[in-house]
C-alpha cells in the first residue's frame, strides 16, 4: 500500500486567537497519519502567535507588520515541504477526515490543482459541527465582471469548477511551482488572491474542482467584522486587479466599460441617497484603476505571454456544468413545500403533488421552525421531512433544493395548490426547449379571499426585468438552480423569487411559457404578497443595485425610470 502523501497546513493569522485555538485543534486531530502545521503571524495584536506556539511541532513564523494574507500564505509554503498544501483560514474549521479525503480526490486525480468542499456558517447560531445550518457550495465566476459567488445551502457531490474559496482548500505542490515564481501575488493583499491564482491554473491546464463531503465551518464575516470599508475597498480593487491580470482583452473592455456605466449611476444615486460601504468601495475602484494603470498593465502584460484563454476554459466549465443533466418523460421531479405555520394548509398542498399524472415525483416538506402541527401533518402522507430553525422561506427553499434528487425542481408554498397536470406540461416544455431555457411557468389562479387568472405572458427579457413576471413555483433545471446559487436570503418580505429569475438572466438563462392557469394561488389575510407601495418600491431599488448591468442602461437612457430609480427607500433617505 503506498505511504500517504505529505500535506502541509499553511494557517495566516492575524488575532482571533480562540478561533485560532479552534482552528489547530481541528488539524492536529486530523485523522490523516502524515501533517505539517505551519502558522504565519502578521503582528496579531491579541495572543495568536503565542497560541500557535502552543502547539506541539507546529512551525510559527512571526512578522513584525501585517503583510497580508497573500504574503504570508507565500511565507508559510516557503516553510512547506508537502506534495500537498491546504490552506486553512484562522477562522475556520475542518473535519476530521478532511485532509486524508482531499488528499485521496488529489491522487486520484492528477490533473488537479486544487479541491475544495462544502463549508458551513459558522457564528452564535450556528455551531462548529453542526450539518443541520446553512452552507457555501462551490463558488461561481461571471467572466464579464470579474464577480464570484458562492452558491448558497447548493452544491453537487462532486464537479468541476471555475475557482475555489480560499478559506479552505488543498492545492498540489507542482501546479504551484509550475505557476510560479510566486505563489499568491502580494499586491493582492487580501481578497482575490487565490482567484487570481486559480484563474492562472486555468489557464496552463489545470483543473480545480469541488467536492461536498467532507466539509469545514468558516466564520461568517469574522475576518471582516471590525473593519467592513477595508474589506470592501479592497474587494473592489482586487476584482479589477484579477481581472486586468487574467480576462481576455474583450472581457476585460466589456468590465471596465461596465464599471463606468455603474460609475455614473452611483454618482448619480450619491447626489439623493447616501452610498453604503460597498457602493462607495466600487466607485473609488474606478479611480484605484487610473492611478495604478501602469501597475495593472505590466502584470498584464507578464502574465498574458503564454497560457490559454480564461473566458473560454470559465465558459468550458459552465456549460458544462448547466447542460449536466437532459430531461425527459421520464426524469425525476422533485416538489419542495417549504412551511412556516401552515399546517393547517399543507395537506391540501401535499395532497395536490401527490395527484400528478407526472408519476416520477419525490416531495420533500421543509419546515422552517414552525410551531403548530406541521410536523404531525407531513408525518400522514409519503413525503421526506427535514426541519429546521427558522430562516426565511428563501431560506427553506434551498434548504429543500440541497435534498432533491430530481433532475427539475417545483418550489409548492404550503398554501397553494397544483393542477393534476402541472408538473406533466411544465416538464414538457422544457424538454421541448433549448438547454440556455431554465423554468416553465403557467398560469396563476387566485382563489380564496381573491379569484380570477394572474395575468402573466410569454417570457422574455424585457418583461422580466420590468416587473414580477414568473411565479415562485415555476419548474425550473435542477443544475440551472444550483448553477444560479439558489434564492437570496436577503430578501426575507418578498421578491426573492424575482431577483432569481433576473439573476438567471444574467447568466444567460431564460424561461418559457405554459399558457394555462395549472397552479393555484391562495390569497388569504395577510401574507408575504400583500405589500404596500413603498415596499415594493424598495424590493424594486434592491433588484435594481444587486443587478446594476441589466438596469442601467435601461434606466439611465429614460428620465421617468431614471427618478423612480434614484428615489431611494425610506429608510434610506438622507434626514432632512
């Protein structure tokens, strides 16, 4: 039986010394027989460097300024004599089989820079071990902006991918040096290094890929909490610098030309609503890439000499991953009922998925920490159950999807009713349609304290970014759904089925259109979608800022849309 490979731990601290504490017990209980732990301190103000030399056979380096993470991951692989390097953040937590599976994915395949897996949040609702809460999955790229966004509570069991986290990864030791001379560009400082560094082994040939067991807690924000305008100014920068390193000449026009645009419409936005941390933070970017545009253009130039075309391997990967799986009469369709407090109801929604003429269907009851007899409802029908705290139906939703084996998804609120024939027709269309088209929706009915048809219509662009065109319900591509990152769990009164059908447009996915009204709409005191005017105004302005490059060249070009754009909430105006 071969020895086991040699895995080296590089941890950059910089205070945060329990976690730190956390972090190196999580390593030195690993259960792979063959480790070296290496602990870079950039001057933590607390007593990090003194808990990292704490540990027994733990190699520590100590700096007398805070260089960075990038630096001081390239100290700690100077230190490093490994086959294998993880890189393991000081707040963050690996299970204990962690490093012998990663290293038993990176010899099994050769051709693999790096592997990453799922990581849980980690905070004071959220323990360090615990399956149950929510997770990041593999990280998307959008090669037009330069942006990446992990999929949230979404992954696959295993797939190629375009970047990895750096929070927690293991890279092999020859795709670093051939990379090389320098591993992590130190300009970087912190954020984007280890995108920069994935996007360059994309381009010699490497592949990177991601896997959902085993997994890791990560702190949310803890790396961020003291200092959120630093964090955010050097995400803007450093999302430009990767991309002036790394993108084609095309993509990196069409991102600075983007940049301007969202330039001007902050600018504007500034002169009657005050800018927030990250918005600010990407308009100054614009003004970091004048001044430093004889820096940019001589890595460019370095580092653009050889190698392949990244939007074309970023490209390679996606379609691949969108098109995984092709539907047919006899896929698999998974309805996901998410319930809060709706036990009373459920059955009846329940009762209407189990009527399908569509006969390959699962269900699966999310209940978001309901209080009532939700639990003793679902238990009377063949459903699987999974209960969690309570986060939102956004929330629940995903929790539902990262259950579902189907190859398509039907999202069914607790209160709401299919047609017989749902999920037969929508199923229908999209195998009928092209593999760039994600969902079908129909139809909506109201009944209850309101009757009479939704008046939705075909699909198409326009439509979709103008208003609330496509039910939440919509049968939409399993992989398209994961590929998307799920629902947003910013939006806890509404509109997050919205702001997902315009995020899918943005990455080239479209839906299509079941003329006949097959989904039931219970309208019934108040709920979620009895809101008023000035909410919906906000939930527009909220679609409108997450989404900048689909809005504003529509917007800008019209002065009506361009006051209503600029107004901003409530609770956002500037005080008079």
């Amino acid at each position: 039986m071969p020895a086991s490979p040699k895995v080296s731990v590089i941890i950059v601290s910089f205070n945060r010394s329990a976690d730190l504490r956390l972090a190196m017990q999580a390593i030195v209980a690993s259960s792979h027989p063959d480790v070296e732990l290496i602990v870079v301190d950039n001057a933590s103000s607390d007593d990090a460097a003194d808990v990292a030399e704490s540990f027994a056979g733990a190699r520590v380096a100590r700096n007398a300024k805070n260089v960075g993470f990038a630096e001081g991951c390239n100290q700690g692989l100077a230190l490093a004599s490994g086959e294998y390097v993880a890189l393991v953040n000081n707040d963050a937590v690996v299970e204990r089989t962690w490093i012998e599976q990663m290293a038993r994915f990176l010899d099994a395949h050769p051709r693999a820079a790096a592997v990453g897996s799922r990581t849980y949040y980690w905070n004071d609702d959220n323990p360090v071990g615990s399956h149950e809460d929510g997770f990041f999955g593999y990280t998307t790229v959008d090669p037009d902006t330069g942006f990446t966004a992990p999929t949230i509570d979404q992954d696959q069991p295993e797939r190629a991918v375009a970047t990895l986290s750096g929070a927690v990864v293991m890279i092999r030791r020859r795709a670093i040096d051939e990379l090389g001379p320098t591993f992590l560009e130190p300009t970087f400082f912190a954020y984007y290094e280890e995108t920069d560094f994935f996007a360059r082994a994309l381009r010699h040939g490497w592949t990177l890929h991601y896997v959902s067991s085993p997994a890791s807690w990560h702190r949310v924000r803890a790396s961020t909490a003291t200092t959120p305008q630093a964090y955010h100014d050097w995400m803007a920068r450093n999302r430009r610098r990767y991309a002036h390193r790394n993108f084609d000449d095309g993509a990196l026009a069409r991102v600075l030309s983007s940049a301007r645009r969202e330039a001007l419409g902050l600018k504007l936005k500034a002169r009657v609503a005050s800018l927030s941390n990250d918005e600010r933070a990407r308009l100054a970017a614009l003004d970091w890439v004048r001044e430093n545009a004889s820096l940019l253009k001589a890595q460019r130039a370095a580092l653009m000499a050889t190698g392949e075309s990244y939007q074309a391997r970023v490209a390679e990967i996606e379609r691949a991953a969108r098109t995984a799986a092709t539907l047919s009469a006899q896929s698999l369709v998974s309805i996901v009922i998410p319930c809060f407090n709706y036990g009373r109801l459920l059955g009846e929604a329940i009762e209407s998925a189990l009527a399908q003429t569509h006969r390959e269907i699962e269900i699966v009851v999310v209940d978001d920490g309901s209080t009532d007899d939700t639990a003793a409802v679902a238990a009377r029908y063949p459903v699987r159950y999974v209960r969690q705290r309570n986060a939102g139906v956004g929330a629940a939703r995903n929790r539902g999807a990262s259950e579902a084996h189907g190859d398509a998804i039907v999202f069914l609120d607790a209160d709401d009713v299919l047609a017989p024939t749902y999920v037969e027709r929508c199923l229908g269309a999209l195998i009928e349609a092209a593999p760039d088209v994600a969902y079908a929706y129909t139809q909506m009915e109201y009944f209850g304290d309101r009757v009479g048809v939704h008046p939705a219509g075909p699909f198409s662009r326009r439509r979709v970014l103008r208003g609330n065109l496509v039910n939440a319900s919509a049968m939409i591509r399993t992989a398209a759904f994961r590929h998307a990152g799920g629902f947003s769990r910013d939006f806890r009164v509404g509109w997050e089925d919205h702001e997902l059908w315009v995020r899918l447009l943005s990455l080239g996915f479209g839906g299509t259109f079941v003329p006949e009204p097959l989904l039931r709409y219970r309208r019934h005191g108040r709920t979620r979608n009895t809101l008023s005017e000035q909410q919906l105004r906000d939930l527009d302005w909220q679609v409108w800022w997450r989404h900048p490059r689909l809005y504003w060249g529509r917007i800008a070009t019209h002065p009506l849309r361009l006051a209503r754009a600029l107004k901003p909430p409530a609770d956002r105006r500037p005080a008079r």
